[in-house]
C-alpha cells in the first residue's frame, strides 16, 4: 500500500505541472561515465533549484544535485536550465524530478547504443534502387539515357546501365554526390568499428549471412552503382532522374514519367551551367562530384584488398580515373533541376579535393599528394556553415571537411596541428552560438539540420580522437542528445529509434503514407527555421499538429507526411547516423573498460581475459632468446618497446630480425632512453619538446633499418615508463598513443638487483604479486599490460624471465589469452 501512495505521490507532481514544464532528455540513455544533460523546459518563469534521481522499480530517491544552470528563454519556452547529472555513475533505469516534474524514463548503461548503427542500415537497405530487398521486388531496372554528354562525344539519350544504388530521399532520385558521400561514410564505419557491425543479410540485402558484415554488404551496393555512373574514363554522371519525379508518391515500381519508356535521365558532368526547364543550375566544373567518387574508390580499394583483390584493383583504377575527371575543370558541379527551383546548390570544392588527395595516402605514404592535400586544407579551413546561421541547401558539403581528419591523422608535429586548428576554429564558431542556451544549440535550422547535428557532433569527436583535448565533449554529446529527443519536441529524430518512446511516425515517405511500411532507421531532415518553413511551396499538414505547442518563431518541425521541410528521412543523413553511432557505441563499451593515466593507455578491455605480455629493453638483452623460445614453445606473440640504442647495437640485430619474423609488436621506447621528467616532481619535464621530437624521431630511424615504420608501430612506451600529460600531448602530435604498464603487480621490477637495497624483488616475489593480484581483484589481470624486460643487469641472478613458461602456462590454465598489445 505504502509503494502504491509513493507512485500515486510520483505521477501526481507531474500531472500538476506538465502544461507547463517539461524535463527533455536523450531517449535512447546514456553511458554510465559519460556527459549526462537534461533540460528544463518551462513556459512559466519557474526554474528549479536541485533535481532528484528516482529510481524505476524502487521508487527510491538514489541522487540528489544542485548542479542546475538556468539560460533563460529559448524558442517556445521562457525559462530553460541544464540539468547535469553526470556525476551519477550506476547502470538502471530512473527518472529525474524537478519541482514536481517527471522527465521520461532515464537509462543508463553502457550498451544504450548497442545495435543502433544496424538498426539504421535498415533504411539503407530500403532506399536501394534496382533490387530492393524489403519489397523483394526490382525497380528503375531500365536506367538511363544520358543528357549533356556532347563534350565527351555522347549524343542525347544514349543509354548506359545505371541501375542500382540508393534513391536519395523519399522521392526517387539518385545523386552521386550524396551517393557518394554516403558510401564513404559506411566504409569509414567498417574500418573504424568492424566489432559493432552483424553479418544477417545476403549482399543482396536479403535475410542470411555472406561472411561479410552487413555494412560492408551495403558500402559495396553504393560502390557497384558508383562504377556505373563513372563507366570510362572520361564519362561520368551527377545525377540519375530529377525533380519530375515529385510528380507522384508511390511506391518505387518503374517509372514512365520522363518520356522515354521506363529509362530515367542521367546528367553527364560537364563542368557547366545545365538547365531543364526554366531553371539554370551555377555549375563552374567538375571537382566536386568527382573528387568524392575517388575518395570512395580509394577506401573501398583499401577495405577490399585482403578479400577481393580483382575489385580492389578495379576501384584503385576507378579512382585515379576519378581524380582525373575532378582535375579536368577546378570547380563546383551542381544538381539540375526542371519543375522546381530546389537544387542542391553545393558550392564549395576544395574540401571534397582534400579529401581525394589524402585518400590516396590509403595504400601507401604519398608525399605529393600530401602536399597537395595540405594546400587544399588551407584553402578551406574551416566548412564555412560553422561560422553562419544560415546557409542555401546543401550549399556546404559534406557537411563537414572529412579530409581533415584523413589527413591529419597521415600528419606529424606542426602540419598535424595546423589541421586540428582548422577543426576546432570551425567548433568554436559553432560553440560561440551554442553556449547561450540550454540545449547548446549552435546548428543553424537549415534544411536537413539534422545532417549538419550529426556531422558536428562527428566533427567535435574526431577533434577530441585527434588531439586529447576533451573540452568540447558536453557540445558533441548536446548534438547528439538533440536527435534523440533533448530538443524543444522531446521527440527522436530518428524511426523507430527507441523503439519505446517518441520518433517520427509520419515522415513525408511513400513507404509509409501509401502502404504503413516503417522506415525503420531513416533520420529525418529535422527543424527548419519559422521562416524558411513558410516560404516553401505546396505544405499543408495532413494532420494536426501534435507539437503546436512547442512550434516557435525560431523553429519549427512537424511529425506529418506533408512537411517534407522536416519530417523526410534521407540516406545521406542515415548513412553519417551509422557512423556516429557506431562511433557512439564503440566509445559507450570501452571508455569505461579501458584504463587511462595522464594521456597514458595503461590497461586495455578489463572485461576481457586478454593480456598482453610487453618486455622493454635499452641496454640488455641476455634473455632474448630464451623469451623468443619460450613465446614459441607457448605459440603467443608478445610486444616488445626497444630503444634507439638497442636497435642500433650490432649485438642485438639478429635478435631483432627474429622477433619481427616471429611476428612479434616491435615498438619505441626513446631513443637514448632519456628521463623526461622528474622522479620527484613529475610536472617538471627534464626535456624540450624540441629534444623529445627528436629523440622519438631518432628511435623510429633506427626501427626503419629493420623495415618497421611509423604505421606499423603506432604506440610508444615512454622510456622508465615515467612521463606526465605533456609528454602525452606531444606523443599524439607525433600522431602515436602514448601507453605504459598495468600497476598492480611487481612485474616490472624483475631488473632489480640485491645492491639496490629495499628496491629490490625477488623472482619468487615478482610471480607472487601476478598470482595474488589475480585471485585478489574482481576483474584479475584482465586487459593487463604485464611488463618485463629483455634483459637485465648481470649483478641479478634470479632472472624472471626463467619462469617466464611457468606463468604463461599459468595464466592459460585460468583461460587468459595472450596477445600483442595492438590486438
């Protein structure tokens, strides 16, 4: 009876004030450790001094906060604050409390996003042209007659097989530039996230596994109908159909509506104005279009290669071909359109140059091209929508300069950091808008500002992948919040996801209008601005407004098939959605997992019985041979951090030679194995980050000789495994991860000797501290790096890496496995 009065007491506050306030939150939760943001939302003057954290099932109180910062008014609301919970660190399911207002149900726990990146390939899967999977039925299967061709010798309506793909929206059309850009997305997906991805669907799209993760499956779909539109050399199309195509809505059968039978029009790139109708396009050349199907070329070529090499070739062929054609004219290709004047007016270049230039790095260090990326960079430095409130459709594309992060991260000292400036002079701009109000909100309502939310927040992560610096982190997670319900609406902008709370249920979508088929995954264009809205042409709500309430004269959006301003999923959208939340997810299973120390990885998956055995060697080396003997004896690979020193000592060359053979992790470790900083006070560095630049550069100089490069040996254990966060910093401008071993143990003191006095450990002591550490702690040595060394001083007797068979067998026994430190 007493739980039944709580409930009754809980629901009735909110029932008090719910005309009035509102708490907004991310629908789909939050990880356990990372930035948690409500919003208050009141059309009253009230504004709470503390919040409470209620437990779902209890009904408990399990946290209280004044961590409450009131903004002010914003769009339909005259008070909102930032409810900050993120000092609340437990898994469950609760609900805030504010002045007798209860927000929707709050989940935390670190799989919030598990599956979501799949859920939205379902969209994907349902915009595919040619064989569509989710009607099992084919379409636009007699694709197209080509139209501005004559430069290249191509008459009018001369036919080329251009079926397949994906239709652009919820209209049928097919663009390469966003086809294209969507393709790189999800190959980027796969080759940054392969563990998030599920293999459930045929290449087909069709139910049953291929051996091939189902996001690649798609990628390829993107890059099969990208070969067709760039079919020689010196032939390549920007569009497939055009806005005659908003004509009718139906479902996507063949269409008869262009005058030629069931062929649709494809759009010949030729680096000039184009006009059909009355409407005359602002093309200045062919850059563009092109150089984004060389940039899918070269990814996909890299992703194939190890799987299938005859594709791979033909992409790698396709494009320098590509890279060819966007040279032929230095210039911007714009779409063609007939009945309408909305075109995407894309009207910068030199990003989309950028980024084909530092996708040929892909295969193998190209310095020209490199160069010529950079000068690409710094003639667009920062996406120019960053800096505005307004813009022209999709005049800004991709949304972000993806280049810059392919390019930074094949980049080292200044240059590197002159490529992460550009990042974050375009996140500040941004951050200068958004820091005024309670949602953080700095987007311009643009059309498809949904688009821009997610490549921002993508933006603002690879800013902080880049460089460490995590002072952007609550903006990036504000933007991603904002698609999932923490927004004026308190809706997800996304279909069915969750699949519990609020998301769009009547998108401007054939699918759904004509036959009820759920576009499961689609992300919506989302909220324009008032006054964009009432200028469009031909909306008229087919329903009522169930959001009139929080429509504003800043903003408005509308869950209703005839709001096509904001209610119309997209596949370019979708296909960046995928990538963020396969970043999302990834972050979300190993930020509370992984173990970091002032910059400094120090313990990999602790949910995972993996270890990773890591020796360090400057000047010893006596147990060399028997480690190489015993790690083969046990069949596991290990990792070994050396300095320039001892790679340099002609002792120790066959040693290394056998190492590498072996397939072992050759890793830094200094050069001269120098203290960078003090023992005493670790702040003060004992090093210039000039010296430690080249001390670092020294040591992978000397791993060179023995065919071990930058790429191959990404992470650097400091030498005395001693440093402090600058030495971090300037390790990640080096483009490397600093690491150093797991403590807990005494592993790493099996190099003391007697004459060193209390310091010294025993072998029997050393092989203690791992036992007891294993069975004493609740995780053991999961994700353990155990460190040793190759060799120790003669003045030591008892050499631990004699027992080194002993614990491996150990440790087998307990089923750990033993692997490299990179895997």
């Amino acid at each position: 009876m007493l739980v039944l009065l709580c409930i009754l007491s809980l629901f009735s506050f909110r029932d008090k004030n719910r005309e009035q306030n509102w708490i907004r939150i991310n629908l789909l939760g939050y990880p356990v450790n990372g930035s948690k943001v409500a919003v208050w939302a009141s059309k009253s003057d009230q504004t709470p001094a503390l919040f409470e954290l209620i437990e779902e099932k209890t009904k408990k109180v399990v946290y209280t906060s004044l961590n409450v910062k009131p903004f002010g008014a914003y769009g339909p609301f005259k008070q909102t604050a930032r409810i900050n919970f993120s000092g609340f660190n437990k898994s469950g399911r609760f609900y805030i409390k504010a002045d007798g207002v209860l927000s929707p149900l709050v989940i935390i726990n670190n799989d919030v996003y598990k599956g979501a990146a799949n859920f939205c390939l379902r969209y994907m899967r349902q915009q595919r042209s040619g064989f569509n999977p989710y009607l099992k039925d084919s379409c636009h299967t007699h694709d197209g007659f080509s139209l501005y061709g004559a430069k290249a010798g191509i008459k009018d309506s001369t036919h080329f097989d251009a079926s397949g793909g994906w239709h652009d929206a919820s209209d049928y059309l097919q663009y390469s530039t966003t086809s294209a850009n969507a393709t790189y997305h999800l190959l980027m997906a796969y080759r940054d996230f392969p563990a998030v991805f599920t293999d459930e669907k045929q290449a087909n799209g069709l139910d049953g596994k291929n051996g091939k993760a189902d996001v690649l499956d798609e990628a390829k779909w993107g890059l099969d109908w990208l070969l067709k539109m760039h079919p020689k050399k010196k032939v390549m199309f920007n569009q497939l159909a055009d806005d005659r195509d908003h004509i009718s809505m139906r479902i996507p059968k063949e269409d008869s509506q262009y005058g030629k039978g069931f062929e649709r029009p494809l759009y010949f790139i030729n680096g000039k104005p184009q006009q059909r109708g009355k409407f005359l396009n602002a093309t200045t050349g062919t850059s563009s279009t092109a150089a984004k199907f060389a940039s899918a070329f070269n990814l996909g070529a890299k992703l194939f290669n190890s799987t299938d090499q005859k594709y791979s070739v033909l992409l790698a062929r396709k494009g320098n071909s590509a890279l060819s054609f966007a040279l032929q004219k230095p210039g911007v290709t714009q779409t063609a359109s007939v009945k309408s004047p909305y075109i995407y007016a894309e009207d910068n270049w030199v990003d989309d140059m950028e980024l084909a230039m530092a996708s040929v790095g892909f295969a193998e260090t190209d310095l020209k091209a490199s160069k010529s990326a950079m000068a690409y960079a710094d003639q667009e430095k920062v996406t120019p929508w960053l800096a505005k409130d307004t813009a022209a459709h999709y005049q800004y594309y991709p949304f972000i300069n993806l280049g810059h992060y392919e390019l930074a991260k094949q980049l080292t000292g200044a240059e590197r950091q002159k490529i992460e400036r550009y990042y974050k002079e375009g996140i500040e701009q941004v951050w200068a808008r958004a820091k005024t109000n309670a949602f953080y909100r700095g987007v311009p309502f643009i059309w498809c500002s949904n688009n821009l939310t997610v490549a921002f927040a993508m933006q603002c992560k690879w800013y902080e992948e880049l460089t460490g610096d995590n002072q952007f982190t609550a903006l990036e997670q504000a933007n991603f919040d904002w698609i999932f319900g923490c927004n004026p609406w308190g809706t997800s902008m996304v279909y069915g996801l969750p699949n519990w709370d609020d998301t769009p249920a009547d998108p401007h979508s054939a699918f759904t209008h004509l036959k009820n088929y759920p576009t499961d995954g689609g992300l919506v264009d989302g909220p324009v601005y008032a006054n964009i809205y009432n200028s469009l042409i031909g909306i008229k709500l087919s329903d009522a407004d169930e959001y009139a309430e929080f429509q504003s004269d800043l903003a408005v959006y509308h869950d209703d098939y005839g709001d096509y301003s904001t209610n119309e999923p997209t596949m370019d959208g979708t296909a960046s959605l995928i990538y963020l939340m396969a970043a999302k997810e990834t972050q979300a299973k190993t930020a509370s997992n992984k173990t970091y120390s002032l910059g400094a990885n120090i313990r990999g998956d602790s949910t995972m019985k993996k270890i990773s055995l890591v020796f360090t060697g400057d000047e010893f080396a006596d147990g060399g041979e028997k480690i190489l003997q015993t790690l083969k004896d046990e069949n596991i690979k290990a990792s070994f951090f050396l300095t320039g020193n001892f790679y340099r000592n002609p002792r120790f060359k066959l040693l290394i030679k056998r190492l590498k053979s072996a397939g072992h992790y050759l890793g830094a470790h200094s050069d001269k194995h120098l203290l960078y900083c003090d023992w005493k006070n670790r702040d003060s560095l004992l090093v210039t980050q000039k010296q430690f630049d080249e001390d670092l550069d020294a040591n992978y100089e000397a791993m060179a000789s023995f065919g071990i490069k930058k790429s191959d040996a990404s992470y650097f254990l400091p030498p005395y495994e001693w440093y402090n966060e600058k030495i971090a910093g300037w390790t990640r401008l080096k483009g490397l991860q600093l690491i150093n071993f797991t403590p807990g143990t005494r592993s790493n003191a099996d190099y003391t000797f007697p004459e060193m006095g209390t310091s010294y450990r025993t072998t029997d002591e050393i092989y203690k501290s791992i036992t007891n550490f294993k069975e004493q702690k609740a995780n053991g040595l999961n994700g353990f790096y155990l460190l040793l060394h190759i060799g120790t001083d003669t003045k030591r007797k008892d050499k631990f890496y004699d027992r080194l068979p002993d614990l491996i067998r150990y440790l087998k026994k307990d089923g750990y496995q033993l692997s490299r430190i990179d895997n």
